[in-house]
C-alpha cells in the first residue's frame, strides 16, 4: 500500500536483541548441553582453584579402587602472539579393582561423575542424545553410562537410564612415533538414554567395569528436543522469537576484546566453528569459563531461524580500556597492537565475510561453512568492529586501517562503528568517536548507557541530533537501572522518541539480554532463568510490544494529549506520557502507542481519518504499580489484549503508569 500523507520514513529495524555470554548466559543457558566442563579444560585462568576435574567427582559404588589424572596435549594454535598455544587436556582413568564383598550387593565401578549446571534437568520419556571420546589401553572392557539421582553419601544413586559400551582391546605399540599415533586415535561412544521418570537433580556416572586404563574426552549429554534441533534450549530461544526481533548483534560486549585480561583473551570468530571438540575454548571476561559450544555457526543459524540479520562484532586490535584493572587510573590502561600487525585482524574481517557469504566452490572458508551444514550463505549484511573502546587516538588509527581496507574489499558490507561508553554529547570518547564517523562517513555509530530511569523519562538526546548526517544511530546498550514497572515505562516513553526520531536511529537493543539464578554479573537484565523455567521482566513486554509494532512511516499528528499542542510541538523532555503512531505498509497495519508514567490518568484524542481502517483492532495494556516487578514465583505485570471496535476518531484515558498499544488492520 501507499502511505497516507504526513508521514515521516523511518527505519524498520527498530528493535532487535543482543547477545553476549553474561551472567552465564550461554554454557548452562541458551546453550542446551547439559554437562559442565565436558572436555575438562577448566583452568586457573579462569577462577582460583579451578582445573580439569572441576564439575566431576570420582564415583566408585561397590569396593573399586583407581584413580585419575588429568593429562595435556599441547596443539600449535594460529601463528599469532595472541593466541600461540592451545590446551587439550583429557582424563586418565585407572581401575586398580572393581569389586564387591558380602557386605555390598548393588552396582560396582569405578570412574567419573557430572552434576552439570547445579544438578541435570531431566524429563520421562525424552531422548537425550549422550557421546564421549575414548582410548582403550590394553585388554577389552566395558564402560557403563548412567543417568541417576543421587540419593546421598553411602547410598546407592536411583537408575534413571544407562547404557554399556565396549571397549575394544587396544595395545600399546612400541616406538615413540608409533605410541604418538595412538595417543591421538580417538575412538568415539555414542547412545541415546531416556529417563524412566522426571527428576531435577540428576547426575551422569561414566563407570569403568574392568581393570586397567583409559583415556577419556569431550563428554556430552544433549537433548534431542532443542530449538529446531540446532541446540538451544527451547523456551529461551522461543522467549527470543516472541520479542520479533529484526536483528541480533553478538557474541558481544567485553567479551569481543577480552575484557580486562589482554589479547590472549580476545574472542576470535575462527576459533568457535568447525566441531565442538576441536573448538577453542577459553575465559569468559566475566569471570568463567566458555566452552564456545555455542559459536558463529550457532549465532548465525539462530538468526536464520529468527529471521534476523546477523550483527557480529569483531575486536580491532584495541584492548579494552580497563584491562589489568585499569579503569581506576586517570587515562585508564587501553592497549593495543602494532600497526605491523593490523592486517591480522583485518584478515579475520575479510575471512569472517568469506565464511558468511562465499561461494563454497571457490572459497575455503565458505567450504568450511557447507562442511558444518550450510552449503547456502547466511547473506552477512552489517558487520561491526570495535566494542565501546576509549576513542583514542591510537583506536581511531587502527579502527580507519580495517574499515578502509574492509569496505574496500567488500563495499557492500555496512559498517557499525563505536562512540565509546556513556554516548552522551559532552563526553570525550562520545564526542570522538563521531569526529571520527563523521570524518570516514561510517554508516552507523553504535551508542551505549546505562542510567536511571529519571534519564528516560526526562531526556530526549535524539531530538536534538543534526538531520543531514550521513551516519544513522545504533543505540546499542542501554537500561534503566532496575527492573520495575516504572523503569520499563521510562524505557517505553524513551523508545517512543526514538521512534519519533526513526530517521536518525536506525536500530536498538536493550542489555544485557540474559541471565542465570545464582550466577548473575549484571542487574537488570531482559530475561532471568534457571535450570527448569525463565521469567520476562516488565522491560521484556515493553521491548515486545515494540517489536510487534514496527513499520517505516511515523505520524505525529494523529494524537494530543488534553491540554497539550500536537506531539511535535510539546515540551516532551519533561512529560511523563507520549505517543506513537507507525505505518508498516507491507503488513498492512497502523499501531498506536500511548504511554503515562505519571500517577493521574490523561486523555488521549486520536485522529486516524486518514487511514483506511477494518472494523475491529486489538488493544493491548501493559498496567500495574510503579514499583511491580515480576520473579520466578509471580508475574503481577503482564500484557493484556482484548478486541475493540476501531474508531477513526476517539478519545482514550490513559490510567496511571500504563502502556497501551492499539492495533489496526488497513
């Protein structure tokens, strides 16, 4: 259709999500495995006192004796001071005796457990898909796989589900390059186990039946039932598909340049696809470890099911600011390459776009794409660099080296620069970092803050933006500090003029997205969770009706407020109520929003003469006290929709600390 006079064009692509592994967002989260530390690469880098055996303890039922030992196979990584070596490291287990006396009748063994992420989740009847790697030493053996539910210290555990393989034997050759060759033949066990019955605090025991030696590795339980079959756990993936998200920029955040631990810890895009087992893994910035069983294949495939455009955000050879604890010092601790090795990090770009949307049959890294599955490209379009660094003048030259030479390369690729923290005008890095998108015409500059909801509900930063500037705004990161009703309406009325301002900001995305009970980083954030349910916060269903509404025409005429001149002409900056009305022309449908964050009811009077509507619209309320927040044992605010007789002129009363969403079908 065509768009009724006085509308303004508008971005599209309003609202979408960002992902970084916060708060355990992604091992123990999104990511569906259901093991911690199946490859035994935890490490002290990582948490004081962590190691291989973290997450495992030995399980030896019955009178069996052994012992094991981690050992470590060092593996030439890139050919780069950033990451010069990678650790393996595998399991020895040694049976000394398996054995039971008359005093003991029950199931015997000696070997490993996994209470995965705070104990296994486990429901009757489904399939978990269960695989470990293993070199058998000397004769034959058995290995017993069971799911159980521990039942306490000198007890036997409850069968759940088990399997036995068998292990052929193996000698041990002679000679080094022989014996070399057989510590690296790894033999893959595979089985499918379905539990007899629901349990919550489940465990795997990987049991050895007979004497001797084994080598064991990349341990996994998954199970079959995960969002269409990529891995992720269902319900959080589908959470994400309700907010209707036009895009997702990941994996980050700090975790792109490392946080404050150095190069060595910067996220590297290669290191996270191929097989999981001969994947990367490393610290998290945030404090733990990241297994990268959830990697750009898994991004990517997620933003394919979603239907939205892939963001990745590559590091840019810059640290980030408060590395080593650097943040307290008065020009902090920003590190960063030398110019002579730029063109690694440019490289990665250039591959990185390769491996997206390369032909398979004359590009190598697009053939490592069609390996894992996906013969087709994902079609890359946006591609970011750099993560809120400090815009000094040493980023400024490396961030201008890899732009040039990346959109020399691949004109087509819209870059998404960086201004730096607290994106507010005044700021330093703010004021930089758009000197410097202004200076290399960046298409569009990623702004980050955190504030208080008096911020959003009395600022209007975009209202004030020059009209004629080639660069659009990401708005990439920001919050109000808490999770009440009131700041999700504050977020409301804040959206509500970047909507008004949808020429100039082209995209948005609250953070942090995720996070875990008892393993929370950050407050607030979208979505909290843990091993069995999730609860959406009020600013979740603020973000959903936005998502559900957006188009490419704004009207600012068709509502007053009682009292108040048109939207255009009132003193927005210091209202506790607004409005929006958007065209999407090609669903057909006209959305009206109407916010008060204040505690008296307003009048709205709407005018839609001009608009073509059908009989009925759908109304949707999203009410409660200003202090109301949602948990895991109640959700008191939650969206109500209703069907109305649609009216092209009416008047509507607003109550108090609502946010009401009306909409047409044309």
């Amino acid at each position: 259709m065509n768009a009724p006079k006085g509308g303004k064009a508008i971005s599209d692509q309003l609202i979408g999500i960002f992902f970084e592994d916060i708060s355990s967002s992604a091992d123990g989260g999104l990511f569906a495995e259901l093991l911690q530390n199946g490859s035994f690469e935890f490490n002290a880098n990582e948490h004081d006192g962590w190691g291989p055996s973290t997450a495992w303890k030995i399980a030896r039922p019955g009178h069996s004796l052994g012992f094991v030992r981690p050992t470590t196979t060092g593996i030439p990584a890139f050919q780069s001071y950033t990451h010069p070596y990678i650790s393996n490291t595998e399991m020895l287990l040694h049976v000394e005796r398996v054995k039971e006396y008359y005093d003991y009748k029950g199931w015997k063994g000696f070997g490993l457990q996994n209470d995965g992420f705070g104990g296994i989740v486990l429901k009757a009847g489904a399939k978990y898909d269960f695989s470990m790697r293993m070199i058998n030493i000397g004769e034959a053996k058995q290995v017993r796989v069971a799911l159980v539910e521990p039942q306490g210290w000198g007890k036997d555990p409850k069968l759940l589900a088990d399997t036995i393989f068998d292990l052929a034997a193996k000698k041990m050759p002679e000679g080094r390059e022989n014996r070399l060759r057989f510590h690296s033949s790894w033999t893959e066990y595979k089985a499918t186990l379905t539990p007899s019955e629901d349990c919550t605090k489940a465990a795997l025991q990987i049991l050895m039946l007979n004497e001797g030696d084994v080598r064991l590795d990349d341990v996994s339980l998954m199970p079959q039932d995960t969002y269409k079959g990529h891995g992720l756990r269902k319900d959080l993936v589908q959470a994400l598909a309700d907010l209707h998200p036009k895009f997702m920029r990941f994996p980050g955040g700090c975790v792109v340049h490392g946080g404050g631990d150095g190069f060595w810890n910067t996220y590297r895009w290669k290191q996270t696809i191929g097989p999981r087992h001969q994947r990367q893994q490393m610290k998290n910035t945030w404090g733990y470890h990241q297994s990268m069983g959830l990697g750009y294949y898994e991004y990517f495939l997620l933003c394919e099911d979603l239907q939205m455009e892939p963001l990745p955000i590559l590091p840019c050879g810059v640290s980030c600011q408060g590395a080593g604890g650097g943040w307290g010092m008065r020009h902090q601790a920003q590190d960063v390459v030398p110019m002579n090795q730029m063109d690694e990090w440019v490289q990665d770009a250039l591959d990185l776009i390769e491996w997206a949307n390369g032909d398979p049959a004359t590009s190598a890294w697009a053939k490592k794409r069609a390996e894992a599955g996906h013969p087709a490209p994902f079609n890359l379009k946006y591609l970011g660099i750099g993560n809120e660094e400090r815009i000094s003048p040493e980023f400024a030259e490396r961030f201008k080296y890899m732009y040039e030479k990346v959109t020399a390369a691949h004109p087509e690729i819209i870059i998404v620069g960086t201004a730096g923290p607290g994106s507010h005008p005044g700021n330093g890095d703010f004021e930089n970092g758009w000197k410097l998108a202004e200076e290399i015409g960046m298409p569009i500059i990623d702004e980050h803050y955190y504030e208080k909801h008096d911020y959003f509900l009395n600022s209007r930063q975009y209202d004030k933006y020059p009209r004629d500037r080639k660069t659009k705004v990401y708005l990439g990161e920001y919050a109000a500090k808490d999770k009440k009703l009131i700041d999700a309406l504050a977020e409301a009325l804040y959206l509500l003029h970047v909507e008004r301002n949808g020429d100039v900001v082209c995209m948005t995305s609250y953070a942090p997205l995720f996070a875990k009970k008892d393993a929370t980083n950050w407050n607030p954030d979208l979505i909290y969770f843990d091993n069995e349910r999730l609860y959406l916060t009020c600013s979740y269903y603020v973000q959903q009706m936005f998502g559900q509404s957006s188009g490419q025409y704004y009207y600012g005429d068709c509502v007053r407020f009682e009292g108040d001149e048109p939207d255009v002409c009132q003193p927005v900056d210091k209202s506790r109520y607004g409005q929006s009305v958007v065209l999407n022309v090609k669903t057909r449908r006209l959305y009206v929003k109407l916010c008060n964050a204040g505690d008296q009811p307003v009048e709205a009077r709407l005018n839609l003469s001009r608009f073509p509507l059908k009989k009925t619209a759908t109304k949707t309320v999203l009410t409660g006290a200003p202090d109301a927040e949602n948990n895991y044992e109640a959700q008191p605010v939650v969206p109500q929709t209703t069907t109305v007789k649609a009216q092209k002129k009416a008047t509507l009363t607003v109550a108090p600390y609502s946010f009401v969403m009306l909409e047409y079908q044309l």
